[in-house]
C-alpha cells in the first residue's frame, strides 16, 4: 500500500533540515534502495526556500509507515512541527500502473 507522509517544518528551523540534509539524502537512498521509496521532495515556501516535505512510502499499514517517518533523520533532528500519513491512491502518471 502507498503512504503519502506530509511534514511541515517549523518555523525557523531551516538550519536544522540544512544541517540534516545529508543524512536525510542517505535515508531515502537507502529506502529507493530497498523499494520502499516512491518519491519525495521539498514544499517551497513563497521565497522558494524549502519548508516542508512529502514523500512517498510503500508499507503494508499506516503504523509501518510512521515508522519510517519516524525514523527520518530530518524527524530524529526535531526538524517537523507536524507530519501527516495518509493512504494514498496513485491514479495518474504512475509509473507501476
């Protein structure tokens, strides 16, 4: 089943998800790496400057799928005021259809 897990930044914390990025980059490589990955990528805040993220997860609950999120460097760092897992339906331009 595919998560959509939708983190917002906090406020101010842009130096956080800078400082993290790396270790960030490696998880999800490690993810794509395993399958487990579908895609994932910054929100942009109205200067462009990223403040969030959505990433795509394959899990077979909602809970794996936390865990996943949860292991994220970016939310070990405290980076995320909130994060979202949701079931997600990939209709349109899905390259497994």
């Amino acid at each position: 089943m595919l998560f959509a897990v939708l983190c917002k930044d906090k406020p101010g914390h842009l130096n956080t998800r800078m400082e993290t990025r790396a270790a960030h980059l490696e998880y999800l490589n490690k993810l794509n790496a395993e399958g487990t990955l579908s895609m994932a990528g910054p929100f942009l805040d109205t200067e462009g400057k990223p403040c969030g993220s959505l990433v795509m997860v394959k899990a077979d609950t909602a809970q794996a799928a936390r865990a996943l999120a949860d292991a994220d460097p970016y939310a070990r760092a405290g980076l995320f005021e909130s994060v979202e897992i949701k079931p997600f339906n990939w209709v349109f331009n899905n390259p497994e259809a």
